[in-house]
C-alpha cells in the first residue's frame, strides 16, 4: 500500500535519518504506522521490540488483571461474578467479570466489552477494567451506573489474548497474534508456524456467513500477504494469518460461546483496538444495508461526542479490508459490533494509563445506554 496524498505521515517520516524512514516506511505497508501516529513513541516501541528492552512495568500482567477482577467480584459480590470462558491455547483461563444480575424469565440487554485480541494492544486491556470499576465504584452514588448495572449484563473480557499478551509483553513487544503452533494449514508448501490473528479468525459455522470469514474471490492458501483480499493471509508467518479454519481458535470459540448463546441476549459489543481514535463499523469486506448504517451512526457519533470529537467514525474497509473479524459475525447475528481503535501508538507509557482510560470510559458509558435503551423491556 502506498502512503495516501491526504496522510500527515510523509512530512513527518521526512524528518528521520534514512535509515529510520526505511523502517517507518516499511511499517506504514504494513499497517503498523496509521495516519495519527506518535511516529517518535511508534518508532521507539519499534525498537525496544528488537533490543528486547521492553517497558511493560504499570500494564497489569495477566496474573494482575485476574485478580483485579477477582477483587472486583469480592468486592461487589451480588453485582459482579468472575466467569472464565474457556481455556486459551496455553491453557490459561480467558476470563471475564461480569457486571449486572441476570434475570432468566425475562432476560435483560446483554452487553461485552473485549480488548487485547492482538497481544501489543497493551492500553485495550486497561479500558475494559477502568469501565468495569467505575461502574460499580458509583452504584451508590450515580443513578446512570445503577441503572446500567440493574438494567443490562456486561461482560467485561480484558484479555481475549492472554497467551500473546503475555508473550508481547515479556519476549516480544510487538507480537500480535494468539501463540498456537499451526501444524497442520490443510495447504501444500505452507510450513506451519506460531499463532492466528484471533480477529481474522471469526466464523460462526453458518454457510450463509461463510464469505465473512472467506470472502468469495479468495484464492485458499495463497502465501502472497497481499492487499488484493484485503488486510488477511493464509501465510500462517504473517501477522494477520486468519488460521487453518474459521472459528478454529480456543480464544474465539470461546467468545463466540459467551456472544451467540441465546441465554446471554447478548445485543451490544464493543472490541477495543489501538491505535489510530477511530470508531470502526462493519463490514470490513462489504457494505452494511441502509437500516444497520444508521443505527451505527446514530450509536457512534454520540461515543464521539463525549470524546471529543477527535475519533473518525467510518466503516471498518475504511481503514483496511479485512475478513474474519469479530464485528462481522456480529453484525450478521444481529448483534450491533464496534471496534475502537484508541491511541496513537500501541505501548504509550504506562504513565498515561489514567488519563487514556478516563477518557475512553465515558464511551462505553454511552454504549451502555444506548443498547439499554433500545433493548430494555418496559
Ligand atoms: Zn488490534
């Protein structure tokens, strides 16, 4: 992919010694570098990756996410219960918190927050939690938290990747997928190697959602990491490998258990990515009929509003085709699926954890009501 006439980037990247233009380029091409990057902190996250001088110290470790969550559910125990939702390739537990009592006769709005698909999208696994606590933290205080929390069940899932996370953040900063060895890719001359992009993995195992994991025109087991079928290979070395099969991934089975169950009424989910302060809509690989487009306008420009303004708020091609992503497969169940992807860089120090979080939180706030709102029984 060429760097666009409108993009910010070229002026900016012509400041760098050559050498680091190359390696700034190269990352444009492959999506690393976005038009409202930090270039500096990108440029530097770049490097730490390859001297191994990683600076996670501040983003909780998986072992720290579960018990936050923990302390959270001990805390508010007749609010909030710790649920795992299955193992990850690793065999860790992928868990989630969830906020608001179930009602089985007369089931409420079910909402689910996620972040960490990709392993070095260290900030998403902060949002969720920083909403999960205010939340319950201003029950007694502020009338929306409780009705949010009386009136919906949110599941917030931090860590939908925590075996790359966990890899990102102590060997490799820059990993993004899961950390599954592929041996077997059902295509000749593919060698097998380490992970599946969990976010170009999803496929309900409907025939009729079949091309929203594979999209017709494909050619099955192409190496070339093309931007020809959209930002998604069948290379199991590239970083967007969508996998051996749709939903063939622990990490995605798993959501697709907690989402698509018919007991869990799940109506709303928001999927935390970083970076580029954009709100992303489906489809990533086709057009949302006119119904669904409005409904997610209407949803995202007023996440916009209380952040300011400064997210773009386009369909999810807008910013590279893709197949097998989440929202997708949310869409096409009837679920309304947004991706935010926050930030301007993917491991901004972990000084500006509190401010990044407190000004996305008031987003998911909005989320809540407008789900509730629509959905709610009277
Ligand atoms: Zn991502």
């Amino acid at each position: 992919m060429k760097i666009q006439n409108h993009s910010p980037l070229p002026r900016a990247i012509a400041q760098y010694a050559p050498a680091d233009q190359a390696v700034l380029k190269e990352l444009y091409e492959k999506g690393d570098l976005r038009d409202n990057a930090d270039v500096g902190q990108v440029l530097k996250e770049y490097k730490a990756s390859l001297s191994g001088s990683i600076e996670s110290k501040g983003y909780h470790s998986y072992d720290q996410m579960t018990a936050a969550l923990q302390e959270l559910a001990d805390r508010y125990p007749d609010k909030a219960q710790l649920v795992s939702l299955g193992k990850s390739g690793e065999g860790r537990e992928i868990y989630a918190l969830r906020v608001g009592t179930p009602d089985e006769q007369n089931p409420k709005p079910g909402v689910v927050i996620t972040g960490c698909h990709h392993a070095r999208e260290w900030m998403t696994v902060e949002v969720p939690l920083h909403t999960a606590t205010t939340l319950l933290e201003n029950y007694e205080t502020d009338p929306a938290c409780k009705d949010r929390v009386d009136q919906t069940v949110t599941w917030f899932v931090p860590m939908v990747n925590p075996d790359g996370y966990e890899y990102s953040r102590t060997k490799n900063s820059w990993w993004r997928k899961n950390r599954r060895p592929i041996q077997e890719t059902g295509c000749p001359n593919i060698k097998g190697n380490i992970g599946v992009d969990p976010n170009r993995n999803y496929w309900d195992g409907k025939p009729e959602n079949f091309e929203l994991y594979r999209p017709k025109g494909d050619t099955p087991c192409s190496t070339e990491d093309d931007w020809g079928d959209g930002k998604t290979s069948d290379n199991p070395k590239a970083d967007t490998y969508r996998g051996p099969s749709g939903g063939s991934e622990p990490e995605v089975q798993a959501m697709l258990n907690l989402e698509l169950n018919p007991a869990n009424n799940i109506k709303g989910i928001v999927d935390y990515h970083s970076y580029g302060d954009m709100i992303l809509y489906p489809y990533g690989s086709k057009q949302l009929p006119a119904d669904r487009l409005e409904i997610y306008r209407d949803i995202g420009s007023k996440m916009n509003n209380v952040l300011g303004n400064r997210f773009t708020l386009e369909p999810s091609s807008d910013l590279y085709p893709t197949s097998g992503g989440s929202n997708d497969i949310h869409e096409a169940n009837g679920i309304i699926g947004l991706t935010l992807e926050i930030g301007r860089s993917f491991q901004p120090p972990a000084s500006e954890i509190p401010k990044a979080t407190a000004y996305i939180t008031p987003a998911n706030m909005v989320f809540l009501d407008e789900i509730r709102s629509r959905y709610a029984h009277a």
